[in-house]
C-alpha cells in the first residue's frame, strides 16, 4: 500500500483495523473524536462492532467484557474520559485481560482544555488505576508512529495480557501525515485459550477459564500481585523502546523529550548544530518501561553536562528521569501546559542558558 | 529546505481543505509533509487555519513561529500573521474581503479578488480553490500538473464539483500570472 495523507486519530483507527481488532467502544471527546467518526463508518465495511457508551465507566466495562470473550478490543478517549475508565482498567489489570487503550492528551486538571499536552504521564505510567496495576505505555511522534504502534500494542497486550496505552498529545491526533500501514495482523489473539471464557468445548479441555479480579483469600491476591509484578518486571527487561538523536558525538546538553515535544526539541538541536552548540536527545518511545540504561549512559559521557526534560506538563516525566540517573547529573525541567507547546525558540534560549 | 505556508481565514471558507489539498500534492511529489489544524473550539463564521509543512528532511517542530508564506482570506488573518511571515515569501491576499494593503516591501505580495473571480466561473464557494491555484501559481511550491489532480482526488466522491474546481483552478492561475 502506497503513502496516504491522514490524520493522527484517523490512522489510529485504520491502523487498529488493520491489526484485526474489530470490536470498538468509545464515548466522544475532543481531540480525539475523529477516531469514533471514522470507525462509526468504517467498522461496518469490515462487519466489526462500533458501539458508543453511554459514559466512559460503560466503556471500560464494555472493553472488560469484550476482552473476556477473547477478541481484540480497543478503545480511545482523552484525560477526563481516562480518568473514568481507570477503575475498569484497573480490573483489566487484575483479571489480566488484553486491550489497548489511546490516550490523547489534552489540557487539565478537571476539564481543563482541548488542546495539547502531556500532563498524562504520571496518570499512564503511575497511577492509572487503583492497585499494584501497570500498563505498558507507548508515545508516538508522528502518525506513522502512532499507527505502527497501535499494530503493536494489540499483540503486547496479548503477550502480557495486560492492557497497553497509546499515549499521544493532541497534535499527535490532529496533525495530518503522509502513513504507511504495516501488512494486516491476524484477527484473533493467538493465546486466547488461556484465558477467554468461549466455552470449554472449544478448547478441548476441562479447566474452566475464570475471568476474576476479585481474591478474598490474601494468599492468593498476594500471589496474583507477585504474578502481575513478575510481568512488568519482564516488560522492563523486553519492552524498552527509544529513539537517540544525534548522540554519536559529544553535547554539553542531553535532552529527554517523547511525543511532538520532541520534534520540537530535535528542530532546536539542528538549529543549535549551526551555532556549534551539541546537544543529544533520548526520545522515549515506551514510558513504561521506561529507557533508563539509555538514559544514563547517554548522560554518562563525559562532555555532558547537564540534562533536560522537557515536556508538556509542569514537571512529571522528570522524576523518571532524575530516579535513573543516581544523581550523576543535575536535571533540570522545562514545559508548559494548557495548550501551548513551547517553540523551538523557547528551546534553543533555554539549552544557551545552560550551557 | 522546508517551506511553511499559513492558510488563514474564516470558518466555512474551506481553509482546512485547501491546505489539506497542497499537503497532499507535495507528499505525491516525494516531500516529507504535515498539516496542523488550529483546533479550538470553533465554528462556522469563527476563524480557521492550519499550517502546511513541507519539506525535504524528516519534519521537526510542527510548531512554526515564522512561516514561509500566507495565504489570507479574511481582514482578521491578515492582520494577525502578515508581520510573523518570513522575508521572500508569498503573501497572498483576499482583496474580496480585505481591503489593506500590506506595509511590507520584502514580500511577494499577490492580491486577488477570489471571491469575485470564483462567481464569475460559476460559483462563489470555489473561492478557496481560485486562491489555492494562485498561490502555487506564485510560490511554485508545487507543479500546477500535480495540484490539478489532487484537486480532482479531493472531489472524486462529488464528480458533478470536479469541473467547478477545474475552472477555479485555472482561473486562480492565470489571475495570478496576470
């Protein structure tokens, strides 16, 4: 299939399509509703399931439920509709159930705005529901990012049978790009058997599939969470993704930034380049697992003076990464939220200052 | 190299769709491209823009705080982003609906009663395609060729508007090599 020009929420629904997940549930909100628009159209030529919520809580439910019987099922939504799905995300997590959620980040706290940002990133890597639960987090800079990693994230849910988030700014899913689809997936998980409740027949077999969250006996939730644990833990030694730019020679600055702040950060490097100032980039691609060796070998070099993490939000990604430096180099944060993203200007100003 | 181009104007007047149109003839003729959409709350009659990058190098900052080249529809575009538009560039004006001359001697300045020139090939809402065509009729950003039949893919699902948009094309162009 030849470039076609889309938009990011666009190439996000063709892409999860694409990856054989035909069952979608949603509640609008902006900046993501081109997702619904597209799949209340598009869902029908492929005989798959849009159906929209009556609130994001039915949504998540919808999403348990869907997951449960063993088909692929996703869902999008922006901040304040993640922050009423996490209590069914959170037992997703629980009864280790496979979906993909899509964040795409606007302003907040409360309603807040419509416009980008990345003030998300605690909620998604920390707390996006109550429990010991984590979700493999994915940040996209481009559309044909976005729709690679929306084929990913169906068979790394599977894989871990956890839920995975797509986290992208505003601008992620407006902007329009040229994309190109990665080769349809097959359309069922492939490692269903193990867990969805299709009957027993179906399987061959006699051991019942329970799809729970709920253990009473404080062994046995212990036991759950060490098992949930063990997970994450092994996403931390298989999953990182990153990207590093312009770090094969020597900077004074090291810059960590992800989504479209980082294409921000990387117009600044090459414009500092011009004025001899070096400075490299991680861009993490997961944000958990987070790309902390990466990280810290990056600012290990010795012409490396400080870091910056810079970042949509009033300083959340910097915790990250001050905890995988040990204190090897003073950390500095820079962002704005409520919509505006700072400039390549703002950025190039910033790294002089600190140099 | 990479070029920016801010179409600017009104709601309705088909800003959106223009830069959509140009975006996609410059990715069919190899270049890296992205459009960003203003995307507040707006409506109708509000105003719109959205900027086209294009490029030869995987685009950066989809941010751009001085664009290459403006395409005004309205008074209040115009007056907002003239001063932002860097030295060498096209700026191109809806005289139909801007009365101002722009006090700046280095830009290419273009004006051109669009609206006047869309009703006279038959209808009024091809205003924005009339500016389209004599906006890369100036800049030269892409071949008219490629901008013709990327018009005519925007329209494939409405055939019955394809010979409108033809005429406004042509129209648009020839206006602008007046």
């Amino acid at each position: 299939m030849s470039k076609v020009l889309m938009k990011g929420n666009e190439a996000i629904a063709e892409a999860a399509i694409r990856a054989g997940c035909l069952n979608y549930f949603a509640y609008p909100i902006t900046p993501q509703s081109e997702v619904a628009e597209y799949l209340s159209w598009r869902m029908t030529e492929v005989n798959g399931v849009f159906l929209q919520g009556e609130s994001e809580v039915a949504v998540s439910y919808m999403i348990f439920g869907a997951a449960g019987a063993g088909v692929r099922v996703f869902t999008t939504s922006s901040s304040p509709g993640i922050s009423l799905m996490s209590e069914g995300i959170s037992y997703l997590c629980g009864a280790q159930l496979p979906a993909v959620f899509v964040n795409i980040m606007r302003g907040g706290p409360g309603l807040g705005g419509i416009l980008p940002s990345q003030a998300d990133y605690n909620q998604a890597t920390r707390g996006v529901g109550h429990g010991d639960c984590r979700l493999l987090v994915m940040a996209p800079a481009s559309v044909q990012e976005a729709a690679e990693m929306v084929m990913m994230a169906f068979p790394l849910a599977e894989k871990y049978r956890n839920p995975v988030m797509l986290l992208g700014d505003g601008l992620i899913g407006q902007m329009m790009e040229p994309v190109e689809f990665p080769d349809h997936l097959k359309s069922e998980p492939s490692n269903k058997d193990s867990w969805a409740t299709n009957g027993i027949d179906h399987r061959n077999g006699t051991t019942r599939n329970l799809v729970r969250s709920l253990f009473l006996d404080p062994e046995a939730l212990n036991n759950n969470n060490l098992m949930l644990r063990a997970k994450y833990e092994r996403m931390k030694a298989e999953e990182v993704r990153f990207e590093a730019y312009n770090t094969e020679g020597d900077y004074q600055v090291l810059i960590v930034s992800y989504g479209t702040m980082s294409r921000v950060c990387k117009t600044a490097i090459n414009a500092l380049k011009g004025q001899g100032v070096e400075v490299g980039l991680i861009r993490p691609q997961t944000l958990f697992p987070f790309p902390d060796v990466a990280i810290r070998e990056a600012a290990a070099k010795p012409s490396c003076r400080t870091v910056l993490s810079i970042e949509m939000s009033m300083g959340q990604m910097v915790d990250d990464v001050e905890r995988c430096l040990h204190g090897v180099r003073p950390v500095e944060w820079y962002g704005k939220c409520g919509g505006e993203v700072p400039t390549p200007e703002e950025i190039i100003d910033l790294v002089k200052a600190s140099v | 190299m990479q070029s920016e181009v801010m179409f600017a104007g009104f709601g309705g007047q088909g800003i959106m769709l223009i830069g959509k149109i140009l975006a996609h003839a410059a990715m069919e003729e190899g270049y890296e491209v992205a459009w960003i959409p203003s995307y507040g709350p707006e409506m109708r009659g509000g105003t719109a823009y959205c900027m086209v990058v294009i490029g030869d190098q995987p685009i950066g900052s989809p941010i751009i705080k001085n664009p290459s080249h403006l395409v005004a529809m309205n008074r209040p575009s115009l007056q907002k982003f003239v001063s932002t538009i860097k030295s060498g560039g096209v700026v191109m004006i809806n005289s139909s609906l801007i009365p101002d001359d722009v006090q700046r001697n280095d830009v290419d300045v273009l004006k051109l009663p669009v609206v006047e020139i869309a009703t006279d090939t038959g209808s009024s809402k091809a205003a924005n395609i009339v500016a389209l065509a004599a906006f890369v009729a100036r800049s030269k950003l892409v071949p008219l060729e490629t901008l013709k039949r990327c018009i005519e893919e925007e329209f494939q699902s409405r055939p019955k508007l394809i010979p409108l948009n033809m005429k406004a094309m042509e129209a648009g162009v020839a206006a602008a090599n007046k």
